[in-house]
C-alpha cells in the first residue's frame, strides 16, 4: 500500500499533523471546523471508560444506518479521541474504512469539489 494513501479513519489527525502546510486562506477555512469540534474532547473528558465504550458502539451502530447523516471530520475526531483515552478503537476504524456509506459521501464530496474547480 502507498504511504501516501490516507484512511477515512486518519482524516482528522491528518489535518491535525498537516494544518501548518495549508496556504492561509485554507487554514482559515478549516480552523473554525477544528474549533467547533472541542465539544467532542469536552465530552469524551466527562465519560467513564465504560461510557466511551458505549458510546463508541453507539457510534458504529448510528453509522450503520445508511439514513443517519454524518459527519467524517467529526467521526474521526472522536476516533482519535477515544484513542487518547485508551479506549480500543479498530473496530470502528474497521467500519469507517470498509463503509460503503463513507466511501460514497467521500466520492460525491471530491466530484463537488472538482466540479467548483473546473467552473472557476
């Protein structure tokens, strides 16, 4: 596998690690989406190792649901932080990089963004 290839699962700890290379018009646009999710820190900090777990599960289970809408910047915030927590994660990782549903969002994402690219 390329080293350059970057897993759904790794999305948020990439621009995490990255941000710093991103021209500064990028990192304005992406610096409130960093912000907005401390709400997903402040709430893992306030659970108990069993309440991460659950909420974890929960997780996979509402991500299932091909109707649940998501979030991948979010989904992978709280993956990585429930990492820090200790909490075993590669199930979830698992779903998120194998998911039929992730994949699709990621693929109607990329053709807007390309789209806009090639009306500018």
């Amino acid at each position: 596998m390329s080293s350059n290839y970057l897993r759904p699962s790794e999305l948020y700890q990439w621009v995490l690690n990255n941000l710093h290379t991103f021209q500064e018009y990028e990192q304005e646009k992406i610096l409130p989406n960093l912000q907005h999710l401390k709400w997903v820190q402040d709430m893992l900090e306030n659970l108990s190792p069993y309440q991460r777990e659950i909420f974890k599960l929960t997780l996979i289970i509402q991500l299932e649901d091909e109707s649940t809408p998501f979030c991948l910047m979010s989904i992978t915030c709280i993956l990585f932080n429930l990492k820090k927590y200790g909490i075993d994660v590669s199930d979830l990782e698992y779903f998120i990089n194998t998911s039929e549903k992730i994949r699709t969002k990621i693929e109607s994402t990329m053709i807007a963004l390309l789209n806009r690219t090639m009306q500018n």
